[in-house]
C-alpha cells in the first residue's frame, strides 16, 4: 500500500466533530486516522478493516493504543494527516517529500509495483523513455517511486482510485497504470472479472515499496510510537501473531 491543501477550515472541523463530539475532546492512547479503501490492504466495509490495517490495529493495541477511524479519500487522508487533523498514516510509502512532515515506521509489508496494459498493447517497460507517448493513470497524490513521479514530460491521467483506472484504459482513454500486483489482480477479479481476459499485468515489477506506518512529526509522541510499532511488529513475526493474521487473510 501508495498522496494540495485546498479544503476549507470548516471541512476539517467538522471532521474533528465526527471524531471526538463536539468538546473535540478525545481519550488518551486514541490515535486519529483516516483510511481509503485499498484492497485487499485497506477494505473500510470489512470487519477487520483489511490486512494492513489488522497488523497496525493489532500492533497498536499491544502498546496500548486505539485508533479513530475516518473513510476518506486518499488525497484528503494525506492531506488530513499533514496538516494534524489526523495523528498517523495506517498505509503509507515512504518520499523523501512525505519525509519532512512524517516519521516512517519500518516496513511491515512489501508491495510490488508493477504496470498492467491492454492484452495485445505492445507497450513494454524498460526504461522510463518507454512511458512517454503512453496516457498513463495514476491515483491522486500517490508516491509510486521517485523517478517515476518526478519524471518530466510524461502523460498522467489523474483519478481517486485504481479502478477508475483499469475502466479507462477498457475504454481507450488510458494506455497503462501501475499499482501493487496483489491490489491489481483483487480489483479485476472482484469489479471486473468478465474483462480479466483484456488486462496483462507486466512480469517486471517496477518498484518494490515497502508499506509503512507513519506519524506526523509534530505528535508530541511521534518517535515513541514509531519504536514501540516497530518493536511489537518485530514480536508479532516471532510469537506467530504475524503469520496468523496474514494466513487468515489468504484464505
């Protein structure tokens, strides 16, 4: 799993009065975040909230935190967090950008990047030269990989989501896109499975992007939350927690 500051002041307010009443006053050891829908990593209508967010859930509680959860858009999640309306990103890939306004957790899950075409499009990935020429999609305000998002001279169609990505490029109005191949494969097998025959996901992965958790650096508890996540991950892969969250998952 990965994201300008337009919104109005008033938008955000009300956000905080969803959260936490109107007092804005919350427990502590809550930590704020707001969550776009991803899958099979972030899923906001399932019980457990997804893979990723089951092991940043399960990871938190065992050092004594709990997290508010918002369904946002992905530009409005980052946005939101930058600015502190939200403590923490659940699902995050590390800029040098992003960087500067968070602390980023080890990761604790590996996405592999990869393009997906048009079957029968000749386009390959070699070199990012390949890519001019191509309209290619991307979700708003994702971080797929430094060289690829501060490339010059490319044609990029920008949406909120993947799937709006893979119907455009059936309708010819995209040529490629790229996102984690298991998050790929999830959305044309669940929206779009009479049209899987029409999709050819790219062997090559393009990036590998380690998914973090991150903390807007102004929390006063940031760098501490950032070790403990760190830490109880780490035991989670020892004492099989890890392992058992994520076999549930695959099955």
């Amino acid at each position: 799993m990965q994201h300008h500051r337009s919104q109005p002041v008033r938008t955000w307010f009300m956000v905080f009065v969803v959260l936490f009443g109107a007092t804005g006053v919350r427990a502590e050891g809550t930590l704020r975040m707001a969550i776009s829908d991803w899958p099979p990593y972030v899923e906001t209508t399932a019980p457990n909230g997804g893979i990723a967010i089951e092991l940043v859930r399960t990871a938190l509680e065992r050092i004594d935190y709990d997290i508010a959860l918002v369904d946002e858009p992905w530009s409005r999640t980052l946005e939101g967090a930058s600015i502190g309306v939200y403590d923490a990103l659940a699902t995050a890939w590390y800029s040098d950008q992003r960087g500067t306004t968070f602390l980023f957790s080890k990761p604790y899950l590996v996405n592999q990047i990869k393009f997906i075409k048009r079957k029968g499009s000749p386009f390959q990935f070699r070199t990012m030269d390949d890519l001019k020429g191509q309209v290619i999609g991307i979700v708003k305000d994702y971080a797929y990989d430094d060289r690829f998002d501060n490339a010059r001279g490319l044609t990029r169609f920008v949406n909120n989501h993947v799937l709006e990505n893979l119907l455009l490029m059936l309708q010819g109005q995209v040529d490629v896109t790229l996102d984690d191949e298991v998050v790929l494969q999830y959305e044309i097998a669940k929206y779009m499975a009479n049209s899987r025959d029409q999709f050819e996901i790219l062997s090559k992965p393009f990036a590998t992007r380690g998914l973090c958790f991150a903390m807007n650096r102004q929390h006063p508890k940031a760098k501490e939350i950032i070790k403990a996540f760190d830490a109880e991950i780490a035991e989670m892969r020892t004492d099989g927690t890890y392992d058992r969250i994520m076999a549930k998952h695959r099955d």
